[in-house]
C-alpha cells in the first residue's frame, strides 16, 4: 500500500513527491526511461517573478527564498532585456508595466547585447531581476528528498488503467499494480487523459508547443553574460546556453499531448523575426527541439483535490511556469493534501484550486 502514488516525473511530480515523501509513503511513476524527460528537460530555465497571471506571480515570489538559498540556491544572474521596433510602442509600454522593467537608450542596449541592430530597434527595456535556474540540480535535489524519505523514483511505469476499489485507488503499470491511498496527476500534458482514464472529470487542458533553436554564438561574441532578450509582446526570444545562443519563435500553438518536435516553417519565421533586430546573420542551426506547455482554460495552475474526489490530486497547468513556481507549488499542494494551512493568501489559493471548474 502507498500512502502517495504521483504520477508523472517532470518538476511538478518530482517536487510534490518530495513534500510529500515527509507525510507517508511515495512511489513517483514516470512513463519514460528517465525524469524530466519531456517539458520540464526542454526549458528556458529562467526565474523571472513577474512572469504569469497574479496566481503565478505569487507562486513565483514564495518560491523565491527556496531558489535562492536551499541547499546553497539555484540561481544565478541573467537579466531581461526586451526590444521593440517602432510600430510596437504600445506593446513595448505594455511589457514595462508587466514585467516591472525600466526603459533604456539603445546606446545603453547594444553595450548589454552589442549585435541588437540601431536601424529596427526602436525602443529598449532591461531589469536584472530575471534569474537561471539550475533545473537539473533543482531535479536532482527533489528526487534526493523522495528516496532518502524512503520513497520510490519509478521510470519506465507507464499508467495503463485505474480505478477505484475498497476505498482505495488500483493503479497498473506495464510493470506492476500499485494500491495508493492518493492519487496526484502530475502527468503534464497528460494530466486530462489521467483524471479520464481514473473516472474524473477533466479540466480541459490544452498542450501548445514551444519550439526551440541552438545557433552558435552570434559573430564568435562571449554571450556567457548576455541577458535574456526578449521581442515585445514575446514574440520571440534568445538566451545564451553553454556558450551557444538559443532563439525561440515563442511559438503557442495548440496541439495533443506527444513527444514534441520543432516545426520548420515555425521555426523559420521565429528566426526571422529576431534577424530582423539583430545585425549578426543566422548562418547554422545546429539542433532544435520543441516542448510543451500545457494550459487550464484560465491559464492558472490547477492544485489541489477534485472537487468530486478529494483522494485524486491535481498538480497541473504549470505552462512555461513549472520550474519558478516548482517550491510554492508544491508546498500549497502538501498542505492541501495535510490540511496544514497554507502560507498562500484565500484568493491565490481558490484561484489555483480545480473546484473552479466545477
């Protein structure tokens, strides 16, 4: 008997299995052969606070003292930097406001990212608040924490049915059957044909890719200082990466969920829009990818028991959220299974909670 069988090993399983591997048993099953195999190992890894809606932004800001000091921190310095042509003042203005960024003279621009181009870019923006996350040691920490609580980190568990019986939820892998008190969908993009397969009702989430491009460094520059810098209105977006420069199309299209894969034509225009505000040409991709961020209705994240069965957990919807949010996210989600109150105002947790479906 497991007293918590969460299902999924991306960062939302990993850190609600690590809260509660404190109260009980856990065995945190994963389809792939290895964790973090899908979203959560294909992210920017960037904390930026002001990031989501006002729920988000909360989770955001009570993760922040976890990042910065457990086990020694998980962040380092980035900055964010946002640049607009002059038909996107209203945008640019737009972005100031919600990401509590102060304008800049381009002149002030290119000595941050010297290849921004003074023919297109019009206007720039820059605050040094916006963080990395070390997401593999953050991974790495959480599944430390199940195991050395005596819990199990299952690969290779791949959910195939359950249900109900005795008060307890019967659960069957391709490898083996589990009996679990409770019951977390954290299955990403998933987490919807989960609560089918499980007799509930979902919450209509929608997966939508997020493409991604590694190029060289742009004109053999040393990027490793570069900030992130960002189109208005999130257009598109590059971001240094072990000495190489990735560019992404900030591409949302809906899709199913599925092992993702970068699309040509999506890509392309992605990597055109950033030519046009830089002057170094893009002359090689040297690998893609896409991942998938997946979405309630509301975009919020969804956290907390089913309102029609409170032994199934929802932990879903993180979006491009997962990793800053990853310690708030996972402790309201503890408490709500503990029924410890939560350090979260009322209104951030109902509007995270799944009874808002209902």
């Amino acid at each position: 008997m497991i007293d918590f069988l969460i299902i999924g090993g991306g960062i939302a399983g990993q850190s609600a299995a690590a809260q509660l591997s404190a109260h009980g048993s856990v065995a945190l099953l994963e389809a792939e052969d290895s964790l973090g195999y899908h979203t959560s190992g294909r992210s920017a890894a960037l904390y930026e606070a002001n990031y989501g809606l006002q729920s988000t932004v909360a989770l955001n800001l009570a993760s922040e003292a976890y990042h910065r000091t457990h086990n020694g921190g998980y962040l380092t310095p980035r900055g964010l930097l946002v640049v607009a042509k002059t038909a996107d003042e209203t945008v640019f203005k737009a972005d100031l406001d919600d990401l509590n960024l102060s304008e800049i003279g381009l002149d002030a621009a290119r000595k941050i990212v010297p290849i921004l181009n003074p023919d297109t870019v019009a206007f720039a923006a820059f605050h040094d608040a916006a963080l990395d996350i070390d997401t593999d040691r953050l991974m790495q920490d959480f599944t430390r924490v199940v195991r050395s609580n005596g819990g199990q980190v299952l690969p290779s568990h791949a959910v195939l049915s359950m249900h109900r019986a005795n008060q307890f939820w019967q659960v069957e892998t391709n490898s083996e059957t589990f009996q679990a008190r409770v019951v977390v969908n954290a299955a990403g993009a998933w987490a919807d044909e989960i609560a089918v397969m499980a007799g509930i009702e979902p919450v209509g989430l929608t997966p939508y890719r997020r493409s991604m491009a590694r190029l060289p460094a742009p004109g053999g520059h040393d990027v490793s200082r570069w900030p992130m810098v960002m189109g208005a209105g999130e257009t598109w977006y590059a971001k240094p990466d072990a000495g190489k420069w990735l560019v992404s199309p900030a591409d949302t299209d809906p899709t199913k969920a599925h092992d993702a894969f970068a699309d040509d034509m999506v890509l392309a225009e992605g990597l055109a829009r950033y030519q046009e505000m830089v002057t170094e040409p893009v002359t090689r991709v040297e690998t893609n990818w896409a991942g998938l961020r997946t979405f309630a209705p509301d975009k919020a994240l969804v956290l907390g028991p089913d309102p029609d069965q409170p032994s199934f957990i929802w932990c879903a919807g993180q979006g491009g959220y997962g990793f800053q949010t990853a310690p708030a996210a996972s402790q309201l989600l503890c408490d709500l299974v503990t029924g410890d109150d939560s350090e979260l105002d009322a209104m951030t947790v109902a509007a995270l909670s799944p009874n808002r479906f209902r």
